[in-house]
C-alpha cells in the first residue's frame, strides 16, 4: 500500500432485496486518517452498505479492498481481525458481562482464547494482564472508569455506546465503522462522544460512520459521503456537501419553492406526497 | 398404621445424594452446562452423547477389546458426536441445534433398539457383563463401607471413587476455561453474537469447541452407568433424561463451575427422599387416590413444584449470582 493510497476502496458493491436495490455504490475510497460521515435519508442503505462491507450480510456484486487485502465476501469475524472493525446501531454490549470484560474480550491474539492454552493459565497471564491494563485506560479514556466492576446490562444508552466505542478501540482497528454513533444519546454524552471520535485518527484510527445530524456532522467530518436509494450522490467537505443540490433533494424532496411558483395558490398536496417520500 | 421413619428417608436420601446415579447426571451435567450455561447452545439431545459413549465403550468390550480402549472408544464416540452434530447446525439458528439434537438422540436410541442391530448392540437387551474387568481391577476389599444403614459395597464404593473423580477432573477444567479468555469469549458469544463476531471472534469455532467438549463428558457420564450395573439398554437413554440434566443445571446454576455437580446432588437428594417418604406411607395399601405405583410419578411432581419456586425466589439458581441472573438487556 504507497502512503496516499485509500485505506478502503469499494467498487460496485451492490445489494438487493428482492426487486428493492438497497445498495449500488460505484466507488467509495477513505482515506487514512480521516474522518468520513455517511450521510443520507432513512432507507438510503447506508446500514445496508456497512453490513455488506464488514460481512455480516451478503453482497451480490461488487469488490472491496482494505488496507491492500481484498475482503469482498469475507465473514465477519475475518474482516474485524483484518482491522475494519464496526459497532451497531442500537449498541450492543455483552449485559452479563462486566464492563472491564466487555472491553478485554475485544483484544485480538489472545493466547487464553486458544481452548488447550486456556486450560494453563501461565501461558496467557502475562498477556491478559498487559491487555487489563490497556483495556483499563481506555475505559477512562471514554469516562466510564467508576464503572468498570458494573456489569455492562446495567448501563444507560448513552454508556453504552461509549462502552461499544472503548471495546472497538480495544480491537486495534485502523478503519472503526460507527453506525450511528450519536443515536440515542443524551445531549451531556453526546459532546463527550464527539470529542472522543475526533481524538481517533490521532492514534492512527480512521474513522466511517453514518449520521443523520448535520451539525454532528459537519462539526467532525473531514470528508462527507451522501447516500440515496442505494447510490453515493455526492461527496466533499461538509460545507460542500450541503450546498449540492442532489443532498439537499434527497433529504427535503424537490424544492418547494419551485413548486409554488408552479401552483401559486399552495403547494399540490399530491406532489407533497410523492416529493416527500423516504427514499 | 402409618409407621414414617424420617430418619431411614434421610438415609435413602444421602445415600443417593453420593451415590451413582447422581455421579452420572453430575458429570453429564457439567457438559450440559459448557454447552447452555456458558456457550447458550440449546442441545435437547444430550443424552445421545452418554449413549454413544457407553455403547462405545461396551462394543468395544463385547467384541473382546480391553477396557482401556473401550474407554478411549467412548470418549472418542463424544468427540465425533459433538462435532457431527455442530458442523452442519451452529452455522444455523439456534433453534436449528434444538431440533437436530433431540432429533439424533431418539434416532440413535431407536437404532441401538432395533433387533436388525441385535448382534452388536443387544437389541433391547443391551450388552450385559461389561464391567468385569473394571471390578477385577478394584483395589478395595470386600465388605461394606459407610455409617449404619449409609454405605455401600466395595464395588459401589469403587464406581463411587472413579465416578466422582472424573466429576471433579471435570470442574477442574471447566473452572479452569470459565475464568480464561476462552470462558469470557464463549460468555459474550451467548450474549450476543453478532457483536463478537465484529470484534474478530470466529462464533462458529469457539461454538463447536463447547458442544464437543460438552459431549465428551456427556460420554465419561455415560461409560460410568455401565460401570456401575455392568450392562446397557437403549431405554437408559429417553429423552427425558436430558430434561433431568437441564432441571439440575438450572437448579444448580447456570453458567457456574460447581452448580451442575451441586444440582445433581440435591435432586437425587430430594428424589429419593421423597421416594422413602411416599413409599413409607403408602407402602402397599391402595387409596381411592393413589396406590403404591403412584409414588414414582409423585416425586418428580414434587421436584417440578420445587424448581419452580426455584426460579420464583431464586432465578440464579443455588450457586448463580444474582445481580447477574437479573441482568437485563434493555
């Protein structure tokens, strides 16, 4: 891989449903050390995509290179190990386990994860420790150190999704997907959240993630990818982004002041419907 | 009339407590509980593994081979079952391993049953005089061991002393793994996973580790019943056997490294202790509602209405925890 190449490049990468395409993306590549907001309205595919590319559902078509390697079509498991790692929409942490555990588990190599060595402790001990410590700083990096004996189902939403950001770091990615990072999160961890992520290319970490707000958005993101039914419509900086007539579409349907200069009595309440409608 | 010697019910009830049939569900237990309790792998059809274990070894001795391969025979025969059964089925649902499993275990019953198999299995049968060499090598001399009316046989005691071995070898490494990264991982997996998989941990793998080694010592189990009477029958292993091994789990439990073991010995405690006290007060004698053959079914309705306050007033289980038994996914 030279220095500038993408860090992910993505070609072709289809996905139907039925007769539905939930995702046609000709091209996608991110950059290292960026941060990327996929961005798009309801049912743009956008989740659809970061399912795809990080295996947990099937492509139909298409190929997608990490860091070189070509990942088209590999399990989930593999893609993780590969360093693409992603977290969920609605976070999902391990309820019975405890918040510090939540957060050693995503450590890769482990040797005591090995069935035989996990039946002799001081082949993995040394290791676990130094993974203890590491997974430690990094729950007080995201701020839930008191919380570290707590066991994980007894978090809020919003802790929830830092504990889901400590255990992704844990995982050494160089590319972190984030599916909506900021969904259910209460205004006080939301600045905090935020600020966590942009720390992230710092420590070699490229960021994905998808994102309905705006201001979120264009707070964070270096570069802006704008998804609807299934295709990339634009990509830019934010402030590029926003001023593309095609996003601005996409989220509003046309705009309405064209159609008042069309029907100058009100707006037809037929076109409202049909313009109006989620992608 | 009615002559109730509590003190004889609790004797029957120790006796049991320790003996055998507690050491056999102790053991399968423990591989029950790899399998549900730390990994959530729903296996409806564990007994299938203490069946193929205890054929195993017992074609093995009927076709002339010595114990110790018959042994090696058995263990192997849960091995290959385990693997056999995850390989096409942890890939699925899990629904899909319930359905499978309580599947091959009436299959393989009904196979070892069937009289077209009668000179390698017995048929209905069974093989008879498997344990000769496993006595022959019985260190202990004869006579009886134990407190007045609670002892044993030097051959119970024998069966006793290798069963109960094997049960704690067995808490040994399942309390080993349980507190490894291996344990923590199969702990997420039954949690959630689709979010272990994100984090690079092959599911499948890991799942297929737990339900072998679940088997195996589902077939140790099934190799000591052989031991203790010295024969097998197909009807050993009805599916409702595997039911008992949840029910011990469960009241033991779930997801503990002694709560298996534990369970095993409180529900032969309680069976057979209700048992002394029905047949003691019924003993022959036939009532309007209920006779001396109702006794058998009464006790396990008996142990029904108490794992159900069970999980009533303690969900966990005798040995869980309860912060994490009431532990809820929001």
């Amino acid at each position: 891989m030279t220095a500038d190449g993408p860090l992910l490049s993505a070609r072709g990468v289809t996905r139907a449903f039925g007769g539905v395409t939930a995702v046609d993306v000709d091209e996608l590549e991110v950059r290292p050390g960026s941060i990327v907001a996929l961005i798009g309205p309801n049912g743009a595919g956008k989740t659809t995509f970061f399912n795809v590319l990080t295996g947990f559902e099937r492509g139909d078509g298409g190929e997608w290179r990490f860091e070189g390697h070509d990942l088209t079509g590999k399990p989930a498991y593999a893609v993780a190990r590969a360093g693409m790692v992603r977290t969920f929409q609605t976070a999902r942490v391990f309820p019975r386990l405890t918040v510090l555990e939540n957060v050693k588990l995503a450590a890769p190599d482990q040797r005591g994860e090995r069935m035989f060595s996990a039946l002799f402790p001081w082949r993995w001990r040394e290791q676990d420790r130094q993974i203890e410590e590491r997974a430690a700083e990094i729950i007080e990096w995201v701020g839930l150190g008191p919380k570290r004996t707590d066991y994980a189902g007894t978090l809020s939403g919003g802790q929830r999704k830092l504990l889901e950001l400590a255990r992704a770091v844990m995982a050494s990615p160089r590319l972190l997907m984030l599916d909506e990072p900021m969904a259910g999160v209460n205004p006080a961890l939301r600045q905090a959240l935020l600020e966590k992520i942009t720390e992230l290319p710092g420590e070699g970490i490229t960021v994905l993630f998808v994102e309905h707000d705006m201001d979120v958005v264009s707070s964070i993101a270096d570069v802006v990818v704008c998804m609807a039914e299934g295709r990339i419509i634009a990509v830019g900086t934010p402030a590029e982004v926003a001023a593309e007539e095609a996003v601005v579409e996409a989220y509003l349907g046309r705009s309405h002041e064209d159609l008042r200069s069309i029907h100058p009595g009100g707006l037809d309440p037929t076109h409202e419907f049909v313009d109006g409608e989620d992608g | 009339m009615i002559a109730l010697s509590l003190g004889s019910a609790l004797v029957d009830g120790l006796r049991d407590a320790v003996g055998i049939s507690a050491c056999y569900y102790a053991l399968a237990s423990v591989g029950l509980n790899i399998q549900f309790g730390f990994a959530g792998l729903m296996n409806f059809g564990h007994v299938a593994s203490a069946l193929v274990g205890a054929y195993g070894m017992s074609i093995s001795v009927n076709e002339g081979l010595p114990l110790w391969v018959g042994i090696i025979v058995g263990v192997v025969s849960g091995l290959v079952l385990g693997l056999l059964l995850g390989i096409p089925t942890l890939r699925l649902r899990a629904d899909y391993l319930a359905i499978v499993t309580i599947s091959v275990a009436e299959i393989l019953r009904v196979v070892v049953n069937s009289a077209r198999l009668q000179d390698i299995t017995g048929g209905p049968i069974g093989i008879t005089g498997v344990s000769k060499s496993f006595k022959a090598i019985n260190p202990i001399p004869e006579g009886r061991y134990g407190v007045g009316a609670w002892s044993f046989n030097q051959n119970d005691l024998w069966t006793m002393i290798v069963g109960w071995t094997l049960v704690v070898l067995a808490c040994v490494v399942v309390w080993r793994l349980a507190r490894s990264p291996w344990g923590r991982t199969l702990k997420a997996i039954r949690e959630d996973e689709d979010a272990a998989r994100s984090l690079g941990k092959n599911v499948f793998v890991m799942k297929l580790q737990a339900l072998a080694l679940g088997s195996v010592f589902g077939a140790m189990a099934g190799m000591i019943t052989v031991f203790d009477g010295g024969f097998v029958k197909p009807e050993f292993f009805v599916s409702q056997v595997t039911f008992n091994w949840y029910l011990v789990v469960i009241l033991g439990g779930l997801g503990t490294v002694f709560g298996a073991p534990v369970g095993a010995v409180v529900y032969w405690f309680v069976i057979s202790l209700f048992n002394s006290v029905l047949t003691q007060l019924i003993g022959n004698e036939s009532h309007w509602f209920i006779d001396s053959t109702d006794t058998g079914a009464i006790r396990y309705i008996v142990v029904g209405v108490a794992v159900i306050l069970l999980l009533v007033y303690r969900p966990q289980g005798l040995l869980g925890d309860k912060h994490e038994a009431l532990v809820r996914d929001r």
